[in-house]
C-alpha cells in the first residue's frame, strides 16, 4: 500500500508540477507580452519626448530670436525718441527765435506805422515805449537837430534792423543817403 501511496503522491506530485509548469509558462508568456508591449509603448513614449523636446528647442530659439530682435527695435525706438527729442528741443528754440524775431520786426514795423500813418505823439510813444536804445538816441537827435539827414538815418536805421532781423537784405546807408544828398542837392 505504500507504494500505493506512493504512487498517488507522485501522481499528485506530478500533477501538481504539471499544472504549475503549464501556468508558469503561461504566466510567462503574459509577463513576455507585458513586456514588449511596455517597451513599444516606451519606444513611443520616448519618440514623442524627442519629438517635444525638439519643438520646444525650436520654440526656444525662436522665442530667443524674437526677443532679441524686439530687443534691438526697442533700442532702435529708444534712440529715435531721444533723436526726435533733439528735433522737437531744437525746434521749439527755433520756433521761440522767430517769435522774438517777429515781434521785434512787428515793433519796429509799429514804430514805422506810427511815424507814416499816425501822430507825432504816437511815434514818440512808440519810439519811447522800445527796448532800441540806437532808435530812442536817433529820434534824439532827430528832435535836437530837425534835419533831413537826421531823419534819414532814423529811418535808414529803423529799415536796416528790419532787414537784419528778418533776414531781408536792403542797401546800405551810404547808398541811401547818396540818393537823397543827390535829390536834395
């Protein structure tokens, strides 16, 4: 009966061992899928990752290029704002000289104005209210002298310093003087 036994047991025995080889071979077979599949899926995986992290290297360098190049037009706009600053500086100081221009024309015009088209007294005025002192110290010498030279060289006086101011030139005092000497004499 022991060998009977026996003969169960290792019947059992290689039973056992029969179905464990047969489930280890299948659970290997799985665990051998598992892993191709796992490494097809890394292969993946790792071929997306190299595809992103060259979209982000060009969207890097790309990025890069971008700021620089906005960098470099910043400086650029930067330098023309200081450029179109200088302008307008040097304009206004400009525009503020052709203003004091045109008002000392303007004043000596009115000074004109007065002594053709106004009185005396209106002319003295103008001539008194003036910062000129070569015009206040000519009308001087026009009121002492009462001459027709002193009146020339009032008005010569006052038609050169228009001239001079706005940049217009006249003749000279000399040649003017010449021709009223001439027609005088």
């Amino acid at each position: 009966m022991l060998v009977k036994i026996f003969y169960i047991a290792g019947g059992l025995f290689l039973s056992v061992a029969l179905l464990g080889s047969a489930g280890l071979g299948v659970w290997t077979y799985n665990l051998d899928n598992q892993l191709e599949q796992s490494q097809a899926d890394y292969q993946s995986l790792k071929s997306n990752y190299e595809e992103l992290d060259s979209e982000y290297a060009q969207a890097k360098a790309d990025y890069e290029s971008s700021s620089a190049k906005a960098q470099a037009d910043l400086e650029e706009a930067r330098a023309q704002i200081k450029r179109l600053e200088g302008n307008l500086e040097q304009s206004q100081a400009e525009n503020k000289a052709l203003k004091n221009k045109i008002s000392d024309i303007q004043s000596k015009v009115a000074v004109l104005n007065a002594f053709w088209f106004t009185s005396d007294s209106a002319f003295a005025s103008r001539v008194d209210g003036s910062d000129d002192e070569q015009l206040k110290k000519l009308y001087e010498s026009l009121g002492e002298a009462q001459s027709w030279d002193a009146f020339v060289e009032l008005m010569s006086y006052l038609i050169q310093s228009i001239s001079d101011t706005s940049g217009v030139s006249g003749q000279p005092f000399e040649v003017v003087h010449a021709v009223v000497v001439g027609l005088d004499g």
